[in-house]
C-alpha cells in the first residue's frame, strides 16, 4: 500500500493507512484544546496522561518564559543550577521517606531505562551476581529497547523481540487471585539470581486500567525486601494526584528502593523525568575508582526551562492544586457509579482521580475493532477519550469541571447505544 498523504509526518501509535487525517490543535487552556476550525474539545485523557493542572497553567507558562530568559541549556557534568537543586530538594520532601538521591532524565522510559541501571550497576558494583528482573504480566514501562523488555509482550514488540531480554513474569492480581501474585513473587524472589521486580504501582495503565488495592502493593513490596530484592515502582502515570494520593506508594506506606516521575512532573508543560533511589544505590557507585561511576546521560539531562516548570508545579502542589485532585474522586465516583448497573459494560472501576469501563464488545484486547470506532464517535462529540480497546478510561486534568465530566460520561452511554 502507498500513501498519497501531504505531511510528511510519522505519528505515534498511528496507522496512517486507515487513519490519516490529523486533528490540528492551536491553543490549549485548562481542561480544552481549541482547533483550528474553532472547535472546543474536552481533554478526557490528559493529552496521554500528562497535564494535571490544565493546559497552559499561568504559573507554568510564567515560569518557562522566565528561564528561558536566564539559561535554557547547560552540561549536567561538572555543571548544576537552581531550578535543578530546588525541584531535586523539593522532590525528596515530597517523595515517601527513605529516597535520597535524585537522578534527572527526560521521559518516563528514559526514567525506567536509568531505574534498571542503577539496579544491574547496584549488584554489579557491590559484587554480587544477580542481574534478573522480576515483571508483572500486563505491565507497561515504556517503547524503549529496555522498557519493552521488561513490559508486556504482544503486537505492540512483536517486530522486536529478538532485541528483547529475558525476564521473570507474574500474573497481575486480580481480584480473588491475589495470593497466586505473591506467591509467584515469593517464588521468583527467591532465584539466586534476582536483581529488580518492577512495578506500576496500583494502576496498570497501558496495560488496560487494571486497578489493585494499596493492600498487594504493600505485600509486594514486604516479599522483595524479605529477600533483598530490589523493588521499583514506576509511578510515572501514577504520580502527580491520579491515584488520590500526590504518589500511590503512599497508600501503602511503601517505599521503593527506586521510584520513576514523569509526566506530571512538569505539570505536563515539558518533558522531563527523574528516578528516585535510596543512598545504597547511590553509596555503591561512589568511590574514587571511575569506573564505577553511573554511567548514564542524555544531552538535556535536568534541562533547566523544563526545571523550572517542574518547580512551578511543585509550588502549584504546596499551594493547594492538591485539593483539585482530592476532590475529582468523588465526582468521578457519582458518574461512573450509574455504569455498575449497566449491563453494556463490565469492570467498572476507579482508583483516585482514573475511572474505566470495559464495553462488553465480541472482540476485546487493544486492536479490538471498536477502539478506533469509539475514539471516532468521542471525536465527533469534541470530546478526546482514546480507548485502549474495548476499554474507555477518563483521566482528565484537575481543572476538569462537573459539566465537563456529565458530558463525558453522557457520551460513553450513548457510545454503547449506537455502536454496539
Ligand atoms: C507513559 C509511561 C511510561 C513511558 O513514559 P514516556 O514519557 O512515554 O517515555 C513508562 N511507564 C509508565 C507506567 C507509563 O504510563
């Protein structure tokens, strides 16, 4: 097949042969994206997760224009500067007690590639040979050669596996399947070869909004330290209030041995991610010899226009922007609740500020025809929801109000009425 297309541009996640036409955006404020026709559409997910305080907050926007002013760009060896130290200062206040150092990137699989490292650098450098990571089926970390590996297996890598390493796989814990989890854990924990179990932490978010209780995270987490098994919670869709929490872990007064922010990091303004990592970690790359060292970068590490948004958001969050995100749940919760009695649907579920519903369809799974059908039927109503699937999520940004959320949710029972 051949494309007769204009752009010459490759999008992400996008088969161009049945989906072609791009929808152009100019300005986006709050919880709406303007097109260049002047439509006015809801943003139900968040542009993919990130934005938590809006589109284009004022105190973000402030904050770029002023650093972009004063410094954009500086080597992060041998080099450091303000926004840097304070957001990395502000970070470790913030994050669960026990994470000391903070190691900057700029995406969450970048954020998760680091996480493995210093994990495999950790044992390596103290001497211990265990270079095995533990994964949980239906996980996802990232699109990266690394990430991939340790995330699910299916047509999404399919092309790739060659290039994929091996790792060690335990089922998610479904609701009346928990203790097959931990004792598959308990199991893997106990190889001799055992580095990592790596984890998103009460949401499994590509993977299908697949929910768990703070209960197995904590569980989780007691069996890897039982066996000094590194533990890694990728928090980089989690964080930043989705979970009713400013990170999961706090729910089950867990803290990791490394821990992963992104997306909301900057408020969703700018790239940027850091991975978190108790002084263990840090301790057993430090020494005079060099090679030792955390071998590690990219060219914008801690780059510092996107520094300085990540600490305009930070003071969103010590100003209040929490309350947004605490009070979101309940409102999520009245308008989901409706769809439990529904019998188009099925898993109705929420954790925090997220809510999903999988529409009972005859073919499920991410490629289920009825994915690209619905995200059509939402567009037409400018409303973005992108359904992985058969499964509509809504991860809309704080600012979202209650009108907003009754339009949403109208338009996903209409969705089952004319599509199914
Ligand atoms: C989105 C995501 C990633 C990857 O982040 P990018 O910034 O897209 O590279 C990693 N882990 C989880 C849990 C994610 O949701």
């Amino acid at each position: 097949m051949t494309s007769t297309r204009k752009s010459s541009i490759w999008h992400p996640f996008t088969q161009h042969a049945l989906h072609d036409r791009m929808t152009r955006i100019v300005r986006g404020e709050g919880a709406y994206l303007y097109t260049a026709d002047d439509r006015r559409i809801i943003d139900a997910i968040s542009s993919w997760w990130v934005v938590t305080h809006g589109h284009c907050h004022p105190h973000i926007v402030r904050a770029i224009q002023n650093q972009a002013e004063q410094l954009n760009q500086i080597i992060f060896a041998g080099h450091t500067h303000d926004p840097a130290e304070e957001v990395a200062a502000q970070l470790l206040t913030l994050a669960p007690r026990g994470l000391e150092y903070v190691f900057f990137s700029d995406s969450g699989s970048t954020s998760v590639e680091v996480a493995l490292k210093m994990a495999l650098g950790y044992w390596h450098n103290i001497g211990v040979p265990r270079t095995r990571i533990i994964v949980m089926q239906h996980s996802y970390h990232g699109d990266t050669v690394g990430t991939m590996s340790v995330g699910a297996r299916g047509v999404f890598n399919k092309a790739y596996e060659p290039l994929l390493f091996d790792v060690e796989s335990i089922p998610f814990p479904a609701a009346g399947c928990e203790q097959a989890t931990l004792d598959a854990l308990e199991t893997a924990c106990k190889t001799e070869t055992a580095a990592a179990f790596i984890v998103e932490p009460l949401i499994l978010g590509a993977g299908g909004m697949l929910m768990y209780p703070p209960s197995v995270l904590k569980e989780m987490n007691r069996i890897c330290e039982a066996h000094d098994v590194l533990f890694i919670a990728d928090e980089v869709m989690t964080g930043w209030g989705r979970t009713g929490t400013l990170f999961a872990c706090e729910q089950a007064e867990v803290t990791p041995d490394i821990a992963c922010y992104s997306k909301g990091l900057t408020g969703g303004s700018l790239p940027l991610a850091v991975t978190l990592c108790r002084a263990e970690i840090y301790d057993a790359h430090y020494s005079s010899d060099r090679s030792r060292m955390f071998f590690h970068s990219s060219s914008y590490t801690a780059n510092p226009v996107a520094c300085a948004a990540a600490r305009a958001n930070l003071e969103l969050w010590q100003h209040g922007a929490g309350e947004r995100a605490t009070s979101l749940p309940a409102m999520q919760e009245c308008l989901i609740a409706p769809f439990r009695a529904d019998a188009r649907f099925e898993n109705v579920r929420r954790t925090g500020t997220i809510t999903a519903l999988d529409l009972k369809a005859s073919d499920a799974g991410y490629l289920a025809g009825i994915g690209p059908r619905l995200q059509a039927f939402f567009a037409r109503r400018n409303l973005l929801l992108r359904p992985l699937g058969n499964t509509i999520y809504v991860m809309p940004p704080y600012c979202v109000t209650e009108a907003d959320l009754k339009e949403i949710y109208a338009a996903i029972g209409d969705a089952a009425d004319e599509l199914v």
